[in-house]
C-alpha cells in the first residue's frame, strides 16, 4: 500500500467491515479494506479485517466513525 494511509477501523468480522466501508465511501472517503483472516487459520492465528483511509481523509473518517456508532458494533 502507498505511503500516507492510516488504519481507522479493523474487526474479525469482514461484514463489519463491509458496512463501515460502503458507509464512509457514501460520504466521499476514499476506503481500501484490507481482509486479513485467514479461515485455515482462524482459531490459531485470528486475523483482522482493516479499513485504510488517506490521512488527508483521516480527520473526516473518524468524525463519521464517532457519528454513527450503530456501524460499529
């Protein structure tokens, strides 16, 4: 990944993922997920699903975060 991107959000669940990603892409923000699971590996060495945004974009993805908290759980 290029330099300048900053990781906002990860979860083991990628549906998680998924939602918080179409929400930020929804209000503009550029957003590359990132699937670290591994499912052959799943129980030994649990990977996360992470969000990258732009840190030009990082300040407006945290405020949509923090605004829609119903995303996130």
């Amino acid at each position: 990944m290029e330099k300048d991107w900053v990781k906002i959000y990860y979860t083991n669940q990628v549906f998680r993922a998924e939602i918080v990603k179409g929400m930020l892409e929804e209000n503009g923000i550029n957003v590359v997920l990132i699937n670290r699971l591994d499912s052959s590996y799943l129980s030994a060495l649990p990977g996360m699903a992470e969000l990258f945004v732009h840190n030009s974009q990082e300040g407006e993805a945290r405020r949509l975060l923090t605004e829609n908290p119903e995303n996130l759980s």
